[in-house]
C-alpha cells in the first residue's frame, strides 16, 4: 500500500537533510530509511493468521459428537483438530471419507478406533463418538441408535489396570453385573446397525428376487428378463459388503493385539498408573544410596518395563463372536438365492436348448419336404421340355393326371421314408 503524497513529499525532504548533515549518508552501503516494506510486512503478518483461520474452516466438516450419557451436538471440527482430539492420522481419517473408496475395515489406534463398515462411519473414543455427516439422512438413524442405546445403559467407570511381575496386566474384577466400557458399547452399536442394515436388505431382496424369478420360470419375456438382471445386481452388491464386514470381523477375531488395543479405557488407566508407578520408582531410585546394590536398581527398571498392557479379551472376542455369526447367516441367505437364482439360469438355458433343437427338427423336416418336391418339380420341368416324343401324340386325358398322380405319390412315399430313417436314428423324436 503506497502512503499519501505529502507523506512522500516529507520523507523526502527527511532524506535530502539528513544525507547533507551526515556524511555516513553518501556512503555506498547506507541507504535511507524506507518504511514501505515495514508497512507491507505488517499488513502480511496482520492477514496470514486470517487466511490460516479461513483454511482452517474451510476444511472444517460436521461431525456429531454423542457423549457416554447420550448427549450429542453438532460440531464443526476441521481435520486438524480431529487429529489433535482423537490422536488418528490422515490416514486414517481418509478411511472415513465416503469420497473414497476404502474397504470395510476396523482400526484400533492408541486413543481411538476407527469403524468403516459399509454405511457406519464413527471415531469411537473412550469418552464420545464421532460420526461424520449428521445431516445426511443415512447417518441419521445411526446417530438416533447412538442415542438411545448409550443413554439406556449406566456408565462405566473403569478402574485402574493392575500390574503384575510376569509383564501382564490384570482387568479390574468383574462382577456379576459389570457394564462394558463405553467403547464397546459404541462398537457394539455400531456393528448391530451394520448387520442389520445388511439383513434388511437382504430380506428385501428375497421378498423381491424369489416371486421374480418364478414368473421367469413360468413365462420368459423381455420385461421378466430385465427384472432378473436388476435382482442379480443388487445381489451382487450385497453380497461384496456383507462379505467385507464378515472378512473384517474374521481379522479381528484371528487378531489378538488388534482386540487388546480396542480396550481404550483400560488402556487410559493403565497409561496412568505407569506414568504414577514410574514417578514413585524415579523418585525411589534417588533416594538409593550411591555406594548400594545397583544390581537392585537395575532389576526394578527391568521389572518396570517389561511391563505391557496386556488385558482380557474375552468379552470383545464374545462381541465379535456374535456379530459374526450373525452376518455370516445374512451371508448365508444370500448364497442360498444366488444358488437358486443358478438353478433357476440353468433351467431357463434348458428350455432355450429345447426349443432350439425344436427348431432344428423343423427345419430338418422343411429341408426333407423342400427336397422331395424340388424332384417332383425337375420332373414336370422334363415333361415340359419343346421336344416332341411319342407320349405327347396321345390322346388320352387321362395321361395327364396319372403322371401327376404318380409324381405326387412317389414324392409323398420319398417323403414318409426319410421321416421314418430320421426316427429310426434319432434325429426325429
């Protein structure tokens, strides 16, 4: 930005005064003051924070945040705040995007666990879910599901992990009535709205496939046909998601680290009470005299640090276990009516193949009748050569009427002849 005119004029003046009263002015390397550039250095450091907040909300999504009681709101957090609340990377959060094409997939991290399974996106926390798109009208019943199932079950506080001398870590104690941690009832939230969605429609499907297919066994037509073809479509559709989530909760099942890491709040509490335990070793570790057994002192830090979170995996592995089977009976539906929809393409092509060789055998019996009256007509065409012979001096009518008789005759016999070999052989049911 340029300053008024009298302000050039000034500065001016300024650097014509001070160059005659110092000599230093007119040396090479001294220049007069300039205070353009200062001004436009200002101005750029005034608005690069503006542009960084305009970015900053610009890559800003909306997301729903529901808390352990039930609570939600809307927020709109941009990708880096996302990554400062949840501790994921852009990696992962690429996963979420519906943009892209990722597979189904649930990824344990360090303060998070990422779902992608066919319509369920969410970042579950050990203390909220994150579910992208509130908006979106397929995200919404997700988000009531949330709801509902986190306010009706009672909060669970998760009490410190204890560590034992063999390098593992013993769960809190569970009682008869233990509430899962908030986590897992998330997941579980998550993966029982997955299946479901995917039963359902699967159970569409079938409503719609099995009548569809049996017009087509009754009457095939181009508008039976084309319906078909749509069935079989969304059937394969439905097939490649149900087998991604049934493949991901395989992976998990088979995975024991990815199971433990799920465990968040354990792994919260744990995480402070090795940071506690650690000071209170530290702090003894001082105190030790310098002429002590070091050996002592070495076997501590040993023991402190082998050490590892280590918990129990068998109420998640039940959890898994559960949806598991549940999405392998939708799988097995689904193989079922693409069996039957296999027969019932096998039982069409067989028809088609009958009334093919249908066809070959009429077209067999035309060729034969074609043949025989070509003969008959080579012989009318010998009778009406201009060539004169006795048997055109006859008188007799009746002459006429034997020849076409006889030709007639000998055609239809030829005829009957050729059917009965085609029969005889096979050709001809």
């Amino acid at each position: 930005m340029l300053p008024p005119p009298q302000a050039t004029l000034r500065g001016s003046a300024h650097d014509a005064r001070t160059s005659k009263a110092s000599p230093r002015a007119r040396r090479p390397g001294c220049h007069p003051r300039q205070e353009e550039p200062s001004t436009s250095m200002a101005t750029a450091t005034a608005t690069a924070p503006r542009r960084r907040h305009a970015a900053t909300g610009a890559a800003a999504g909306e997301w729903a945040a529901v808390s352990a009681s039930g609570q939600w709101r809307a927020e709109a957090i941009g990708k880096h705040q996302l990554v400062r609340r949840t501790g994921l990377s852009a990696r992962d959060l690429r996963a979420l995007d519906p943009a892209l094409s990722h597979p189904s997939s649930v990824m344990a991290r360090d303060r998070a666990v990422v779902v992608n399974l066919d319509r369920v996106r969410a970042v579950i926390t050990a203390s909220e879910v994150l579910v992208p798109g509130p908006r979106d009208p397929s995200v919404v019943p997700l988000v009531a599901e949330l709801r509902e199932r986190l306010a009706a079950a009672p909060t669970a506080s998760p009490a410190p992990s204890r560590a034992v001398s063999d390098g593992g870590v013993s769960p809190p104690s569970s009682g008869g009535g233990k509430v899962l941690p908030f986590e897992f009832r998330a997941l579980e939230v998550c993966l029982e709205y997955a299946c479901k969605s995917l039963e359902h429609e699967t159970s569409m499907l079938e409503k719609e496939a099995y009548p569809a297919l049996d017009a087509l066994t009754s009457r095939i037509s181009t508008l039976n046909l084309e319906h078909v073809r749509q069935i079989k479509s969304r059937l394969v559709a439905i097939s490649g998601g149900v087998h991604k989530v049934r493949d991901e909760l395989e992976h998990l099942l088979d995975d024991d680290d990815d199971m433990a890491a799920m465990h968040l709040s354990e792994k919260a509490a744990f995480q402070a009470a090795s940071q506690s335990s650690r000071f209170d070793i530290g702090t003894g570790l001082v105190e030790i005299d310098e002429d002590g057994d070091d050996d002592e002192a070495e076997a501590e830090k040993e023991d402190q640090g082998s050490m590892a979170f280590m918990p129990k995996i068998d109420e998640l592995e039940s959890l898994l276990e559960a949806y598991f089977v549940q999405i392998d009976g939708t799988l097995n539906k689904l193989s079922t009516l693409r069996e039957y929809v296999e027969d019932t393409e096998d039982y069409i092509n067989i028809m088609l193949d009958d009334k093919q060789n249908q066809l070959l055998q009429m077209g067999v019996v035309l060729s034969t009748a074609t043949l025989l009256i070509t003969s008959a007509v080579v012989v009318t065409a010998v009778f009406g050569m201009n060539i004169h012979i006795a048997l055109f001096r006859i008188t007799d009518f009746n002459v006429f009427w034997e020849a076409v008789g006889g030709t007639v005759a000998g055609a239809a016999t030829l005829f009957v002849v050729a059917m009965f070999y085609y029969w005889k052989n096979g050709i001809l049911r």
